[in-house]
C-alpha cells in the first residue's frame, strides 16, 4: 500500500482493491468494534470541532470565545451538549467553513 502511494500509483486496480479490502476489514474486526461503535454515536459536527482542534493544536480555552466557556467546550466534546446556531455560525467565522461542516 505504502509503495502505491510513494510511487503516486493511486489509479492502479490494485489500490482500490487493498482500500475496498482494509476498509472491509477495519469494519468487522473485533479490535475495531469500539472505535466504530464511538465514531457512530459522535455527532459529525463534533468530530469536526476535534479534527480542527487536533490541526491547529488547540486546546478547550482556545475556543471559549466561540462555545461560551472552557468547561462548555469540554461538555460539547463528551456530548453532554449540542453546538448551537450560535456555536456553528462563531465556529464558521473562526475556521472559514461552512456550517453544514458541523450539521448532520
């Protein structure tokens, strides 16, 4: 796999086929099975907020301005809150993305 995408081959047969196969793998596997079941139940807009925390290396008093308080950016990220219109629309300003990134 790693060879293919060193050597920019990405239109070769055999790429697909080793994603389609991983891709298989990854969501039966039993050492998967929590992870999928933790990627399913996490709101897309969430998992979005923590990409983007991850990239920019940001932490929950980073983003207070935009989602109210640290500790209220702490309970969007454990789910015990939902981002509101008003989180979306500061998120939106702040990282120059549309809201549907953090709709379902």
């Amino acid at each position: 796999m790693e060879f293919l995408v060193d050597h920019d081959d990405l239109e070769n047969p055999l790429f697909e086929l080793l994603c389609a196969r991983i891709s298989e793998y990854e969501k039966h596997a039993p050492e998967f099975k929590a992870l999928n079941q933790h990627l399913e139940e996490t709101p897309p807009g969430v998992s979005v907020l923590r990409t983007l925390m991850d990239q920019y290396g940001l932490k929950a008093a980073d983003l207070a301005n935009e989602l109210g308080s640290k500790s209220n950016v702490s309970n969007i990220l454990n789910g015990r809150r939902a981002l509101t219109v008003n989180h979306i629309k500061a998120l939106t300003q702040r990282f120059k993305l549309p809201a549907d990134a953090f709709i379902e």
